[in-house]
C-alpha cells in the first residue's frame, strides 16, 4: 500500500508518492478521486495550511478579508 501526499502548490493541488510521478488537479476533490481511483485504499497525507472561516470562539484576524 502507498502513502500518497497531497499539497496545494501555486493554486494546484499536487498528488505525491515514492512509486508515482508528481500528478496535478485544480480541486481537491478531482486529486481525491484520482487517489481512490488509482490507489484504492492507500492512505492519503494533505499537506500544507486548509483555510478554516473565522467562527465565534476564534475571531478574525486584524488581516482577514472575510471579516470585512
């Protein structure tokens, strides 16, 4: 079983693996579906930061655009 490794690079989502080449999605469910599709069963690592919306018990930013 591979581990496949997931990253958002330059506004693409990059699958990863040590037995496949570097393979590019624009979305992370097409880079899901491609995983699950090609190595059933293999667990896939995402790397890199996931946006998560600002909420009541964690306020936004100074920065933030979505607080605006």
């Amino acid at each position: 079983m591979t581990t496949l490794t997931m990253r958002y690079i330059k506004g693409d989502f990059v699958v990863t693996g040590p037995d496949i080449e570097p393979t590019r999605f624009k979305t992370r469910r097409e880079a899901k579906d491609w995983c699950m599709t090609h190595h059933p069963g293999s667990p896939i690592k995402e790397i890199g930061p996931i946006y998560k919306p600002p909420t009541r018990s964690r306020p936004a930013r100074r920065g933030d655009k979505s607080s605006a």
